[in-house]
C-alpha cells in the first residue's frame, strides 16, 4: 500500500525510511517491497532515548547545529516514509521544551527545502504509523486491540485496500470541490467561534498519498484574518509532551491569548517559537469513518470523520499557504456533537456530517 | 541502571580513541541492540562539544536487500554516502548482531558485488583517515549472538568484552596511555626490519616489510585494542601458512585454512570446510589474493578465542594477516573490496617469528633481546 499507492515508488527512487527501531517489522517489508520495485533504500532507524540524549545537556550551538548528514536526508531522497511510533509517547520530557523549540526552529529551513523539493515535483513524502505499546497505553488499548484499530483504519483488511482509498478520494474531492471558491469558514461548537478566510486558497484531498492512515480536506487559511476562539476537545502528545485543554483565541490572524489544563509552559514555548508560530498553516476536516474515538495520536485523530483541525505553524505552500514556521502542531476539534461549518454564511455540515 | 562499565566504554572512546573536540560532528553507527552503549556514546560526545547523529540499523534490512536487489541495484553507490564520508569528522562504529548467520543465506556474489560497488567509499575512508581528516573507533557491544558464538553467556560474555578493554580498572584511560607508549616502542623497533618469517605448525611465510610503516594500534581505531600491524611489501610474501583459529566473514565459517603464496598473491588455498567460499572472496578482484596487511597481537587480557575479528586479532601472542584492502598509511598500495582478517595462534608448539634471520618472538612473547617492555595490562 505504502510504496505502490501512497508513494508510487519506481526503479531508480531513492527511498528515505525514517522512523524508530521498534518499528524494525515494517522497516524490513518496506526495505523488500522499495528492493522489488527496483529502488534504493536509505535506512535511517532512530532510538528515541539518543535523540532526547543528544539534546539533554546540549550547547545552544549543538541544538542549532544542522550537518551535512542531515542535509543529505532532504536532499538525496526522491521518496521519504516517515515511521511514526515511540518507545515511549514522553520520551524527550527531559528536555527543555525551550530546547526543542529551538532544534524545531533549526530544523525549519531543512523542512522548508524538503517541501521545496515536493512542490517542484522532485520529492514524495508519506507518514505513517506502526502499532506500537506506547501509542495502544496513551489510546488506553492494548497492543492487540490498536493493531486492529491502526489497521482498519487503512482499511488494510479490506479485500481491495487501494480500491477503498480510490473510492475515498472521489468522495473526499467532492468536498474539496464543495469548498473552491469560498471566501469565509466559521467553525461553531462548544466554547468555540471561529472564523477563517480561505480565499483563493487550495483545497487538498488527503486520500492516503501524504499520511496513511488518511482522510481529510485541508488547506492553509490566508495569515492575517482568522479571528474568534477555538477549544480543542482532545488531549495530545506533541513531541513527546503532553497537552491537554488547549484553548486560543485569534485575532488579525495571531494567537493573542492561549491556555491550557495540562502543557501550558509547553504551549506557551511552541508559540514563541518563531515568527511564524502563532498563525494557522492548515484548516482541515477529517473524513475518515472508520476512526471514531480520540487516540492522542494526531495522526488518527485529526482524520476523525466529523471533527476539525487547525495547525500552528507551518503552511502548505501548494494550498497557497505562505507562513513559515519551525512549528507544525496539529489541534482537533470536535464537532459531531452541535458543531456546525458555516461556508459564506451558508451551513455546510452540521454534527460532523456535511449536508 | 546502566552498567557504570557502558559509561566507561563510552567515555574512553571519546576521550581517548578518537578523542573528540569541540564542534566535531561525528557519527554514531550501530545497531539498534546496542542502544545503552550508543546513548551514553551521544552523552560523552555531546559533553565533548561535538555534533553527534546516530545512525542505527535494525535487523533483517540487510537480508531483506540483498537477496532481492538486482546487480544494477547492488552497483549503485549513492552518491550521498560519499557526500557523508567527506563532511563528517569522526565516526563509532559499534558492532553487535542479533544472529552471526543473518546473511548466510544470500549469495556470495552478491555481497562481494556489493562491497566492490562500495569500493571508493572505502577508499575515500582510508584516504581521509591517513589525511588525518577522519577520526574513526570500531567498538564492540556485548550481545546474545556474539555470547553464543563465544560460548558464554551474556553476562560472561560482557565480561570478556569490558576486561578485553581494561574497563574494569581502576583508571582505563591511564592504563591505555601508559600502553600506548610501550606499544609505540615496539613499532620503533619493527620499523627496521626487512624480512619477517612466522613459523609455525603448517606455517612457514616470508613476509616482506621494508620500507613498510608499523603502526601501534593502542586503542585508536579500534577499543579494544593492542596489536602492531603493516602493510606488507605486496609482492614479497612467500611460503605456506596455516590459520589454527577459522577464518570468519560475514557469518560464514571458514575451518583450517591453508594459503601458498608466490611472489605477494596466494597461488593455492584450501580449506577443510568453506573452501568455495574462500575461494570465491579471494578471486573478488585483483588486490583480494594479496595480502594488505600483516599484524601480531599484543592484548594480554584476551585469551578466548571468540569468533568476533575485533577481539580475536588482538589476542596476545597470535598473528594475523589480512587479505586484500591494506591501509595507506602503512605504505601499502594494495586496493581492494575485500579485508578479511585471518588469525594464527602463536601461543604453543615453538611457535616463532623471525626477523632478518633472528628470532624474535616465541610461543606468544617476544623475546628480550629484541623488545623487553612489559606488554600486560598496566597495573
């Protein structure tokens, strides 16, 4: 599915596989399946407990620091999957989160150069998720049942998982399709109002290619006009750090006020990020059914059919988007219980489902 | 809790091996098992000011390549490997497997194609470490596999391992100086000799050396450590050697070796189990039958023959020879995909080495008259 839908790998791809060393069961099919497609893989498995390591204790030049070797990362592949799962969801609770915000923004440029690659058409990407203990204990699974759960959420005991996805591109595009054009978004639920302007900005279909598990409709609102409030109902794990109660309000764009029940410092260091940080890059619905409750995975929650996200940072430069930022933090809200999409003043979906 | 010995490790290849500076970006390989060694790795190279990136690798990848990658595939050298190799300034490579014989199963060939396409990154490697552009340390982690394969358990075998580094003393890094110096001293004195001959039981081999640089390997490139080594004259090696212990690549076994050399290359092999196999690897290209490096082992804390090169060469009072690849700054000028180090042990039976007609080494120790230092571990 991965590397014959999601990332269409041919001969002579260069493939990054980028993910944990747990995830060691799919490194190996990716690396038979990437091999039998007549492409090279490039194998970069992680230890979660080196990476917080390498930042414990470290200089503000160490953090800063960006090698060629990890330059190479964003310029050598014509594919990337990134593998998402932890040893352990907190792992980097040792570091500063003053200190993550500024590898975040050290990062920044060598995710800016890797989208720059994707937008000129010479770069794929694709994020997905391997079962793990840590993300089932935070899903308050055991690993049998998020195996399950991760699983049907691709669709991946479907007899046909790529006719499925196929399907629900078609279905997802209508919405897309239904939201070209329009000027105002206002999202409406509990504690929340908030109102967008998306004009002339592209809407994307998530249809499995970017993220697998999939099932959105995004775009990046225009910088400057979003204004209101927004309470997200689900609790996160952001860069092993947990977050719950979130709640901001916008004005001309920014965020001018934020809490939090659980995760304030952290929020408040992530927002001081960069310049860039307090603008939404992304407004999205989630579209897949198959996901229903809240995880505190983003991957899956963000996808949950009937709910909205916005995210903190970094646009989509291919929606229009223009904000840059080290940070790109995924907030879901729900909206199957009252919520309602207003298009230009017009309902378009009341309850999670649209009309 | 980490085993304070891990700490010690760690700190004794960054401070001492390599030993890192400030700014420094160094790469940490190994595999994803040896996670509390590269951990406290990542800690002592980032106490140290360096830029550290760690590369790990889990099991199965390599298999699950090989077996399927077609030739186009395996002679593709990606050009980022070799952006990588010039830009870094030091490297750890940790080894450790979760099975010896993960890779018995793939075909020779392929592996040999594989390390031929790798050619220049290796070329690049020795060129930029003799340049003294390139710090670089193997070291080992104890794992089940390599316990097994010394038959030991893994506590014992963890043992073995910190013991063969002096990491249970009080002060490694002191003992490795003092060592180093005496390790030193002996290079000095091989420096002049022209001539080496090792006679043994089934061994009688003229080695040429002259002109040839010895080096002393006192924790440097390898921890542990303790032999002194060169490359030797490339079409001066004579005569018949015979390897007690087997010769052992990637998880293949090769028992009772017999090489004849002529003029520098190996005119005849054979071997009692694995000789295709040997075969095969020696006619990998044209520097594969010379030898690119002679070495005698000077590590009095490692006794065991246990299957793992890295301490198998260093035992104190054996010799090993390595086919192919040679390192330049020995003055050797033989190139080559293949490095495969091959030990004899020394130790009994009147065993000897001869240098320029004398002998100057017996049964495991050299002889007074030619090199009275103490060579034991430094109290």
């Amino acid at each position: 599915m991965l590397c014959r839908y999601s990332l269409e790998i041919g001969p002579g791809d260069t493939v990054l596989i980028d993910g944990p060393a747990l995830a060691q069961p799919l490194f190996v099919e990716v690396v038979k399946a990437v091999t039998e497609a007549g492409a090279h893989p490039m194998l970069r498995p992680r230890l979660d407990r080196a990476d917080a390591a390498l930042l414990e204790g470290a200089s503000d030049a160490q953090v800063a620091a960006i090698t060629k070797l990890d330059e190479v990362e964003v310029e050598a592949p014509t594919r990337a999957l990134t593998i998402w799962a932890n040893t352990n969801t907190r792992y980097m609770s040792g570091v500063p989160s003053e200190t993550q915000a500024a590898r975040a923004a050290a990062m920044r440029p060598l995710f800016e150069r890797f989208l720059a690659r994707e937008a000129a058409g010479d770069a794929r990407w694709c994020g997905t998720a391997f079962p793990c203990h840590a993300a089932a204990q935070d899903a308050g699974m055991s690993l049998s049942e998020w195996e399950d759960f991760v699983y049907r959420a691709g669709h991946l005991d479907d007899p046909d998982p790529i006719a499925f996805w196929r399907e629900q591109s078609k279905r997802q595009a209508a919405i897309a399709e239904r939201f070209t054009g329009v000027r105002e978004i206002r999202i409406l639920a509990e504690d929340t109002d908030l109102v967008l302007d998306v004009a002339d900005r592209i809407w994307d279909n998530a249809d499995g290619h970017k993220n697998f598990p999939d099932g959105e409709v995004y775009t990046s609102p225009v910088e400057s006009a979003t204004r209101g409030h927004i309470a997200f109902s689900f609790d996160a794990t952001y860069m092993g750090n947990d977050v719950a109660g979130v709640r901001l309000t916008f004005d001309g764009g920014r965020v001018v006020e934020h809490e939090a029940t659980r995760g304030a410092d952290f929020l408040g260091r992530m927002l001081d990020m960069d310049a860039g940080a307090r603008y939404l890059g992304e407004v999205a619905f989630g579209m897949n059914d198959e996901i229903q409750v809240p995880t505190r995975d983003t991957l899956f929650d963000e996808k949950i059919g009937g709910t909205c996200h916005v995210a903190l940072g970094m646009a989509f430069p291919e929606c229009g988007g223009t904000n840059t930022s080290g940070l790109h933090w995924d907030l879901v809200c729900d909206l199957r219980r009252g919520g309602e999409i207003h298009a230009d003043g017009e309902v378009v979906a009341r309850d999670g489902r649209f009309l | 809790m980490t085993d304070p010995r891990i700490e010690r490790l760690a700190d004794v290849v960054v401070n001492y091996s390599l030993p890192l500076a400030e700014g420094d970006t160094v790469l940490i390989q190994g595999p994803a098992l040896a996670e509390e060694l590269i951990v406290e790795l990542v800690r002592a190279a980032t106490r140290a000011g360096a830029i550290a990136r760690v590369r790990a690798t889990v099991q199965g990848t390599d298999e699950a390549y090989l077996s399927r990658a077609s030739d186009e595939q395996l002679d593709h050298l990606p050009p980022w490997s070799l952006e990588e190799m010039s830009a870094i300034d030091a490297r750890i490579s940790v080894v450790g497997a979760w099975n010896t014989r993960e890779l018995t199963g793939v075909d020779p060939a392929k592996m040999a194609r594989r390390s031929r396409a790798a050619q220049p990154l290796m070329a690049q490697f020795m060129q930029r470490s003799a340049a003294g552009e390139l710090k670089w340390c193997v070291t080992a982690a104890p794992c089940e596999a390599f316990a097994q394969d010394a038959g030991m358990s893994l506590d014992a075998y963890a043992d073995f391992v910190y013991r063969a580094g002096w990491l249970d003393t009080s002060d490694p890094v002191a003992a490795w100086k003092t060592y180093a110096t005496r390790l030193s001293k002996l290079a000095e004195k091989l420096a002049s000799v022209k001539t080496l001959r090792v006679l043994a039981d089934g061994t009688d081999l003229t080695v040429g050396v002259e002109g040839r640089t010895w080096m002393a390997s006192k924790g440097t490139h390898n921890f542990p450590d303790g032999e002194v080594f060169t490359g030797p004259v490339e079409t001066q090696t004579n005569g018949e050697v015979r390897f007690s212990f087997p010769a052992i690549m990637g998880g293949r076994e090769v028992e009772d070796v017999r090489l004849r050399f002529e003029d520098g290359r190996v005119v005849a092999s054979e071997a009692k189990s694995g000789e295709d196999y040997l075969r095969q690897m020696i006619a990998m290209d044209d520097g594969a039958s010379i030898l690119g490096e002679f070495a005698i082992g000077t590590n009095y804390a490692v006794e065991e023959f246990t299957r793992q090169i890295l301490f198998d060469e260093k035992i104190g009072g054996t010799c090993h020879m390595a086919l192919g690849a040679g390192y330049p700054d020995t003055g050797s000028t033989n190139v080559s995909g293949l490095h495969w180090d091959i030990v004899c042990d020394l130790r009994s039976g009147g065993a000897e080495i001869h240098a320029d007609g004398e002998p100057i080494f017996r049964d495991g120790q050299f002889l007074a008259e030619f090199f009275a230092e103490d060579l034991s571990v430094p109290a």
